[in-house]
C-alpha cells in the first residue's frame, strides 16, 4: 500500500561498462538497424545511457535473415570504419549472432563454427509460437560440439509460462543458459513476460541481461526504465555478472 511513495531507481544509472551482448546495430542485415546512419544514431542513443561495448548479434535465421560469417564480419567491418570516420573509433564492437534453432541451425552445428558470444557461448531464440520439436535435439546437438547454449528471452516464450516454472527448469537441466531482455523489466513485451521475468530473476535463473535492440524507440524507453528497491537488486546481480563474463 506504500507503494506510491517508494524510491524509484533508474535502470541506465546503473550501466557503467555494461556490454550490451543483444542487439541489432549492424547496417542492413537483419531487422534492426537498416542502414549505416541508423546504426550511427542507435549507438550516439546508447552513449546517452552510458553504454559504448558492443556484441552484436544479428539474427541468423534461414527463412528471413540467411546470414552467414561473411555476411556479418562485412557488416562489421562497414559499421567500424564508418565509427572512425564519426570521430567514435572508441566505441568497442564485435559481432556474433542470434541463431534461430530452426532446421537450418539444426544442420549448421558441427558443419562450420558458429559465431559465438564468447568461448563457446552461442546465443539463440526460438519462435514465439512454439519449440521446434526438436528442440531437446538441437540442445544435445550443440552441446555434443562442446557449445552452451544462451537462449535469448526466455520470458518471451508464452508457450514456456506456468505456474511451475518446470519447462524453464528443463531447459535449465539441458545445460542452457538465459538471457533476459532489459525491457521485459517494465512490461514492454506484456504483463505475463515481465512477470515471469521477475519470478526468474528471484530464483536465480537468470544469467545475463541484453537489451535487444532493433530501433531507437528500444532505447528511449531504456531511459526512462524505473526499479523498485527490491527490483534493482534482484536485477544488478545479472548486470555485474554480464560485465564480468563478457568483458574484452
Ligand atoms: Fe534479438
């Protein structure tokens, strides 16, 4: 009932060397940031809310967005150029990807390596209408080639919500990893994700934080992102432990 007048704490406040290890700020090859000055005006966004280390991670998915290593690194390497001519050679980026676990991915691991987060650290996401239904498959699949898995939002998959929480600790026992999305912090995605966010975070399952950022709207709302007390230390735990892990 006090809730009106408890102390509120800006989320950016507490950014200081984050590295933003989801989004979607490399020109023109995925559904993120479409050409050079997009990617330009998204990363001067993420200065404003202290955040200058980057791993991006553009979509890999056959059907939509069939990138590749070279596709990526040539998208790199436009955007680092273009950084120094800006004046922003300081900006530290390098890019794996996001890969969707669809059947392309499927026959992907062990073909050629992927493009990891760090180490053997390889982000992926699922679609938000179900799991592929070789999803315990894929799983064993990139473990078999000594990956671990990081799946991307898994407060996002609806499919995912019960009470239990018992398919997230499945996941869990298949040796994978989550990645939060900052925005489910305040209910950007719905109220069931934000819920389910916060009731991973207060049971420790939560590894990192991302953002995933596609567009500048992502990042304005960023900005005004307000936690409670309770909120702020459930979440800085996961922020200082995405610094620490992913820090170059
Ligand atoms: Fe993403």
């Amino acid at each position: 009932m006090f809730s009106f007048f408890q102390k509120k704490y800006y989320f950016q406040d507490y950014l200081e060397d984050f590295i933003d290890i989801h989004n979607h700020i490399l020109p023109g090859i995925d559904d993120g940031a479409s050409t050079v000055e997009d990617s330009l005006k998204l990363i001067q966004h993420y200065k404003e809310i202290g955040i200058a280390q980057f791993i991006t991670t553009p979509h890999v998915m056959n059907d939509y967005y069939p990138n590749t290593p070279q596709t990526i690194n040539a998208a790199l390497e436009n955007l680092k150029e273009e950084l120094v001519k800006a004046g922003q050679g300081n900006i530290k980026i390098k890019a794996a990807a996001e890969y969707m676990m669809d059947q392309a991915f499927m026959e992907l691991i062990g073909k050629e390596r992927l493009l990891t987060l760090k180490d053997n650290l390889v982000l992926v996401e699922m679609s938000y209408f179900q799991a592929p239904i070789n999803l315990h498959e894929i799983l064993f699949q990139l473990q078999t080639q000594q990956y671990k898995p990081v799946l991307a939002h898994p407060e996002r998959y609806a499919f995912f919500h019960s009470k239990s929480l018992n398919n997230y600790t499945d996941l869990k026992n298949r040796g994978c990893l989550f990645q939060l999305n900052a925005l489910s912090l305040v209910g950007h995605y719905g109220k069931n994700m934000k819920d389910i966010a916060f009731r991973l975070l207060k049971e420790g399952m939560i590894d990192f934080l991302g953002t995933d950022t596609h567009q500048l709207r992502h990042l304005e709302k960023l900005s005004t992102v307000q936690l409670s007390k309770k909120q702020l230390e459930l979440v800085l735990p996961v922020i200082n432990r995405t610094k620490d892990t992913f820090k170059y």
